[in-house]
C-alpha cells in the first residue's frame, strides 16, 4: 500500500486546485499522506519528495515534462490526470481518477520506464549548462529567417552536415511532439532510441535517424545570427557560432505508473490524433 503521496497541478488552470483537494481529501479518507504543490513551485515540490512514492501530476503534457524532472532524481512514479488539451502521457481524466487511482492504490498498475535526455552545452572546450528533458533537444533558429550549418557526430565520428531551420533530438516519447509534427516516425515509449529529425533541410539529409540509447550525439552549430537552444520547450539558451551540444541518455529513467494494457500507446495514439476509426 503506497503511504505517500505528492499533488502538483497546472495554478494556469483554475480548475486544477479544486480537484488537487479533493484528490488530498480522498488519499485522506483513506490513510495516505499527502502534499499539494504548484507545479511552478519546484523549490516547495522538490522539499517534499522524500519518502514520497508516487507523483500525482494534475495538468496537459507540459506540467507533466515538469513533474518528470522533478521526480527522476527521487525515482518516483508519475500518475497524470489530463487537464490539457492532448494529455498523451496521462492516465485518467478527470472524471475517471477515483477508479484508477484505487487502483494503484492496491498494487494493481505496473510501472513504465521511459529514455530521458541530458544535455550539455560546450563552449570553448567549457561545460556552460546541463539541462534534462523527457521530450526533446531542439537546436533552432532565432529571430532572423535564416539557416543553421550543423555538424552531427555521434561517438566521435561524423555523420552529416544539415542546412536547416532547427535539428531536433527526441525520445520515443517526444517522437510524437515537434519530431513527428517535422515528419519524423512515432516510436513507442518503451523503444531506448534516440531520433534525430532536421527541420526544413536544405540540400542535406532530410530525412529522421535512429541511434540506439547508447550513442553519444554531438551537434557543432555554425551561424551569423541568433541560435536557441531548448529541452522540452523551457526558456531557450542563446548560441554561439561553435558552440557543441552533447546529448545522451540520462543515468534514469522518467518512471510512469499504468493501469491500462501494455497496448495502451497505439490505441490512445490513435484516438488523441483522430485516427482511431469508427
């Protein structure tokens, strides 16, 4: 029987709050510790993760990209109830949770282990920043209407020179955000690749590539103007022509607590884009 329990919800969604409380108010009624948090409070949510054995995440995929770096470091299972307008990484809806959270509850879920990424930002041969994401590394262009030159090398060896808007590295989970949107494949979340997809190449590869989850990926930028890069969309790093950034597999994975089949991704897929048929 999990004891612990932390609530972090979308405070943008002024629903999100009343339904965080009645979530505590019911873990209450049944004998489990609980805390609520803001999802923008990371300093309050981080002081409360100790001892705490599941990560009720009330929000769409964005408050859930931030509750997966909250919880990697504390290998706490995720539960998300979707609150957003997609909601591929939740678990229950809002008018559902009771029964599936009961479950968990009791044992009855199994766990899902997704890739996550670590970056890193070298310049001049100096580490500047690191940074975490679930989803994806995009390397992009600025404000100016002009092309990037980027170098891949992936352990060491070069792969390909790209002419293009952005070059985006995903995880089989972000494989179906920005990367599928720029035309890459959707991987299912359990796959431990990495996808490399261009967005709008230029006389040069245009089409995704696959590296397995132990390759080291390193991307040298060439521009005259503004470069940013990004992990899964949070406040963008300006570049420097030259500057490296390095990704890998994080040392852990995002750690996700299910109740549905293991089928569960094509199916919910398919009916989130529209395609699910009759």
């Amino acid at each position: 029987m999990i004891k612990r329990i932390g609530i972090v919800y979308q405070s943008k969604k002024t629903e999100a709050r009343p339904v965080a409380e009645e979530i505590g108010g019911w873990l209450a009624a049944r004998g489990v510790d609980y805390w609520i948090s803001s999802i923008w409070d990371g300093e309050h949510a981080d002081g409360n993760m100790d001892d705490t054995e599941l990560l009720i995440v009330l929000g769409g995929d964005g408050s859930t990209l931030h509750g997966a770096r909250l919880a990697i470091s504390h290998s706490v299972p995720l539960f998300g109830i979707n609150m957003g307008r997609v909601g591929f990484l939740s678990e229950a809806q809002p008018d559902d949770w009771p029964g599936r959270l009961g479950r968990v509850l009791l044992g009855d879920y199994w766990v899902e282990n997704r890739l996550m990424l670590h970056a890193a930002l070298e310049r001049n041969g100096r580490i500047l920043d690191t940074f975490t994401a679930l989803n994806d590394v995009v390397i992009g262009r600025g404000q100016h209407i002009r092309v990037l030159h980027m170098e891949l090398r992936v352990d060491g060896d070069l792969v390909t020179n790209y002419t293009a808007d952005a070059l985006i590295i995903a995880t089989p989970t972000g494989s179906t955000a920005y990367s599928m949107a720029a035309g890459g494949p959707m991987l299912p979340p359990r796959l431990m690749n990495f996808v490399v997809t261009p967005v709008a190449a230029h006389l040069s590869l245009n089409r995704s590539l696959i590296f397995h989850e132990e390759a080291e990926i390193s991307i040298k930028v060439e521009m005259d103007h503004e470069a940013i890069l990004t992990a899964d969309g949070q406040d963008g790093i300006l570049l420097q022509s030259g500057d490296v950034v390095r990704v890998k597999k994080h040392a852990n994975h995002c750690r996700f607590a299910r109740v549905d089949s293991s089928g569960y991704f094509y199916r919910r897929l398919m009916h989130r884009l529209g395609f699910s048929g009759k």
